[in-house]
C-alpha cells in the first residue's frame, strides 16, 4: 500500500486498538469480542458533515476481532480499519481504482501468509458482479508476505459511512447492519477472497452470511 494512504489512516481523531475451510464451520471457536490481543487499529477520520453521524466503533472493533478470530488469522497480523468520509473516500477511489466518486468500501491487503489465506481463493483487484457494491481490492504494494512471527499487516479495510448509510436507505435497512456487512466483506477480501466467478461468489457471500449470523448471536447484550 501506498505510504501516504498508511500515514492518512494513523492520524484521525478516535481510535480503538491493540487490546480490546467450509462456511459452514468456523476455523476457531470465537466470542463476541473475538481474540483480545488481536492487532487492530481503528481510526475514525471522517470530516465535515459526515463526520457528525455517530457510529458504534466498539461494535466494529468486535466484529473485526470477531472475524480475525474466526478465520484464525495469525496474531501477529496487525487489522487496520479505517473510517473516512466521501471526499476522502472518492480521494482513494480515483487513486487507486481509476473510478470516480465515493465508493462503500476498499480493501488494501498488504502482507499475506499461508495461515492467513488457507481457505482463500486470490484476491480481487476489480468489482465483477453488478449486484455487488464497488467494493473492489486494490493490489498491494508492499512485500506480500512475512516470515515466522515477526509483526505484519495484514491490510487496512477502508469504510465510508456515509456511502453505506445511503445504501441501507435504499435497501430498508439500517446503517449498523450495512457497516458490519462491508466490514466483513472488506476483511474477507483481506484473506483473499473474492466473487468474480460464480463459485467464489456463493462461497464468499455464504461464508459473510455465516459470519454476521454467528456475531450477531455472540454479541446480544454486548453493546447495550
């Protein structure tokens, strides 16, 4: 990933971090709040109107932690989410996709590791599936693996808030539920992922499906 996109995610104004196969069966059992000592950086750096909506960011750090749990990614891989509003958001688009305007969400994987990706299939680097959202993964520039136990980045996910409560109007739902399924959709594309082909789309989308029902259960009362 570009420096400057690393840099523009480390200065927002709130953060969360640091502590806090089939789809069908998870890798590793998980809990609401996940693996606590999950490596994930939070950074809510939306500005202007669009900063003034208020989001749950607790919710998020659990359901990344939640996911990171699930899918067994290595602890050492550290999460990087990022929040931004749509001028930043059309910013990154046009940079890295060549595509005008504020989209849902980018996923920018940067180290990858066989533990990681396992149950991955090769990630996408273009939207192919007009029901999809453009929620396309720019390639990574950075060295694309780390060895031993060493500290890496998996990837940043990089949300627009705004865009996904203007999708969840026009779908009859609500923002929260938008957030967590481009969260998840978002750190699947971390893993490798991917929906160009009919198989790999039943199958990611079977695997979100699966991962937002099993959150959603372990998380009842959490946030309340």
């Amino acid at each position: 990933m570009p420096p400057e996109h690393r840099t523009k995610r480390r200065r927002g104004r709130t953060t969360v971090g640091d502590d806090g196969s089939d789809h069908d069966a998870p890798a590793r059992p998980g809990t609401a709040s996940g693996d606590s000592s999950a490596r994930i950086s939070l950074v809510d750096d939306r500005d202007g109107p669009d900063g003034d909506a208020t989001l749950d960011l607790g919710r998020l750090d659990r359901l990344a932690r939640f996911v990171l749990a699930d899918r067994a990614v290595p602890r050492r891989l550290e999460l990087g989410l990022l929040l931004v509003d749509r001028g930043h958001m059309a910013e990154l688009n046009a940079e890295h996709m060549g595509a005008d305007g504020p989209t849902d969400v980018l996923a920018f994987p940067i180290d990858a590791t066989p533990a990681a990706t396992a149950d991955a299939t090769p990630a996408a680097t273009a939207d192919a599936t007009p029901a999809a959202t453009a929620d396309a993964t720019p390639a990574a520039t950075a060295d694309s693996a780390t060895d031993g136990d060493a500290p890496g980045l998996l990837g940043d996910v990089v949300l627009c808030p705004a865009v996904a409560s203007a999708q969840a109007a026009e779908r009859g739902t609500d923002t929260t539920s938008e957030l967590d399924l481009l969260l998840v959709h978002g750190i699947l594309h971390l893993l490798g992922h991917d929906h160009a082909e009919p198989g790999e789309h039943q199958r990611m989308f079977g695997l979100t499906d699966r991962l937002l029902a099993d959150f959603a259960a372990a998380d009842q009362g959490v946030g309340s």
